[in-house]
C-alpha cells in the first residue's frame, strides 16, 4: 500500500490559520463597508488621500476644516466624511494584516524576510511623498515594491503560502492606489471597478489561504473535475462582478427604469454598447452621478443582465450536480440558495428603484458566492491513496 496522500501545507506560525481567517473576515467586512459608502454616494466626501480635508479622522463639523485646500475642490461634510475615512481605516488594517501574513509565511524563505520588509518599506514611503506631491517619485517607490512581490511569487511555491500571501499582500497594496485614485480622479468609472474587482480578489485570495492553513478537505473520487467545474463558475461569477461594477460606477442601475425583465417599456430599448464600454475616459471629469447619456447607461444594465442569465443557469446546475453527490448536498443547497437569492436582489434592486439596504446586500450576495466557490475550490481534493 502506498502512504496516504496529504495536501497539508506546513506554515511556520501555529496560529497562522487564525490570522487568516481573521483577514477574511475583515475583507469581507471592508467590501460591504465599501458598498454602503459607493451607494451612499460618499466616495469624494474626503478629497485628499490618505487624510480627510488634513485629517487622520475626519471632520465633525464643516467649520473647523474651512480653510483646508480640499474645500476647493468639494466642501466638507461630515455625515458622509466618516463613512469614507473609515473604510480607508478599515482598509488599512486589512493590509497591516496581510503585512504580516506574508512576513509569517515567507519567514523560512531564503531572504524572504528581507524582501517583504522592504517592498513594504519602499511603499510606506511613497505615501509621504505622495501627499507631498511628489507624484513621480511616489509612484517609482511603490511600483518597485510591487515588483519585488512579484519576484517572490514567482520563485516561491505554495507549501508554505508563500506564494499566495506575497499575491494578496501584492493587490492589496495595488487596491490601495485604486482607492487613491478613486478620489484623486473622480470616481472614473474603470478605477472604481477596478477597486471593486481587487476587494473581492483580495478576499478570494486571503480565503483560499485560510482554508489551505486550516487543512479541511473534502476528498472526492472526481476531484479533478469538479474543481474545473468551480473554476468555470468563478470565472463567470468574476465577470459579473466586474459588470456590476461598470454598472454601479456608471449610474447605470436605474436606466431601465422600474422595467423588469423589459427596459423603459420594450424588450428592445436603445443601446449604445460602443459608448457604454469605452474603457478609456478623459482624466479631470467629476463622474459622480455619471456623465453617459441614456442609451450608453441602457447597454451597460443590460450586458449585466444578460450575464446574469448565464451565471444564473450554471450555477444552478452546478448546485444540482452536488446536490446529487451523497455528502455534497449541503454546499449545493447553499450555492443555489446563494444564486437564487442574487437574482431576487438584483430584481428588487430595479423594481423597488436601488433602496440602499438592498443594493448593499447585493454586493454582499456576491462576496458570499465568490466565498462558496472559493471555498469548494480549495477543499475538494483527491482521495488518499
């Protein structure tokens, strides 16, 4: 008989698994965070980065931050500033964890330490001379420190997680310029979704890392092919997400109007794709409240509706095709219900005209079936043999 088969990553801190989750969880907490002050329209509430009108809070009264040069560009106010600053905040401790997730795991590394140490030191230094306007050197910095990230996470492997942690330690840094350039761009419409498709890979990546630490597979004769099945449905999940994203940066929830499943009345509304997918938009345009015109804003909801259908129907079928695998019945109830669910948000979000409470959900609905399929990703495994 030949030695059982293991899977087992060997990490060299014991509660390495625990602080993964923790960053999970937290990036998690930061992506809904982070849709309830999109939706909420806060996004340009602090106009300078990192600081809200020069502050590491924010301001409780739009008097005492008058004179700030940020008032030039949008007047302070603090019932949405708060909302903004402290997901920066919350942001910032999910990437002070992945710091050290990555330090933990590359520690027996040859020179691991050192690189990790001083990718984050080049891109702590940038922040500073960022907010100097030091554009040039700023961006220098923090691009070399992405590349020596990226050095590791291609010498290394995954036994111990190197790999995936200097990734994930890697996007979060890149999410953090996105979110700099949110504010300093004005909500252009490809760095918001960018900013929305890096949250939800940087918790993918951070949950994938947490399973794998924990060791909790779930051993199937057809293994194989069921994790290319997942793989096919994270795909297609993804490019929802990056639609959804289009379309929230786009102010293009509501250009159907109310109409479900037709759009302003007909099943053939006017749509302008060519315009409504023009990646590559002037720099220096305030695009809150969008700046396309209603056929442009029509092509986008519908490209994400027609996804929909698509993501719709192989998610269904997949959780049937668990559903008929004795001990994979419970995930794919789960993952059906998770589907079912989406597509009822996504309808009440048109009919009942974007509530907040619901539109938020939404985001989380997706992050809760990037998670599910995350999760069966990294937990289906061969048999021992």
């Amino acid at each position: 008989m030949g030695k059982p088969r293991t899977d087992a990553v060997r990490t060299s801190y014991r509660h390495f698994h625990r602080l993964a989750w923790l960053a999970a969880a937290l990036a998690f907490g930061v992506i809904v965070f982070g849709a309830f002050v999109r939706l909420s329209n806060a996004g340009l509430s602090c106009p300078d980065w990192p600081t809200c009108y020069g502050r590491a809070a924010w301001p409780t009264h739009a008097g005492d931050v008058a004179s700030h040069a940020a008032n030039a560009i949008r007047v302070a106010d603090p019932s949405k500033a708060w909302r903004e600053q402290l997901h920066r905040h919350l942001a910032a401790s999910l990437g002070t964890l992945v710091f050290v997730l990555a330090l933990l795991a590359v520690r027996r590394r040859k020179h691991g330490l050192l690189q990790v140490l001083a990718a984050g030191a080049l891109v702590g230094a940038s922040i500073p001379l960022y907010m100097h306007a030091q554009y040039g050197i700023a961006a220098a910095l923090a691009i070399a420190g992405e590349l020596i990230l990226l050095a590791g996470a291609i010498r290394w492997n995954n036994s111990d997680l190197a790999r995936v942690a200097c990734l994930a330690l890697m996007t979060i840094v890149f999410q953090a310029l996105l979110g700099m350039w949110t504010v300093t761009w004005l909500l252009k419409p490809i760095v918001v979704t960018g900013h929305l498709v890096g949250g939800m890979t940087t918790f993918a990546l951070l949950l994938w890392m947490a399973w794998r630490a924990t060791d909790l597979p779930i051993r199937l004769a057809d293994a194989a092919l069921l994790r290319r099945l997942v793989a096919v449905a994270l795909v297609l999940l993804g490019v929802q997400v990056a639609l959804g994203g289009w379309v929230s940066s786009n102010y293009a929830a509501l250009a159907c109007g109310n109409d479900f499943p037709t759009c302003v009345g007909t099943w053939t509304p006017p749509a302008n794709f060519h315009d409504g997918f023009a990646v590559m938009r002037g720099v220096g345009v305030d695009y809150e409240g969008g700046v396309l015109d209603g056929a442009s804003r029509i092509a986008i909801h519908l490209a994400h509706r027609m996804w929909a259908a698509i993501v719709f129907v192989y998610l269904l079928w997949l959780s049937l095709r668990f559903l008929r695998m004795p001990g994979m019945r419970g995930w794919g109830t789960l993952l059906g219900l998770l589907t079912l669910s989406q597509v009822a948000l996504g309808i009440a979000n048109v009919k009942l005209g974007l509530p907040l409470h619901v539109a938020v959900s939404h985001n989380a609905g997706a992050a809760l079936l990037l998670a599910t399929l995350v999760t069966l990703a990294a937990r289906i495994r061969e048999p021992n043999v």
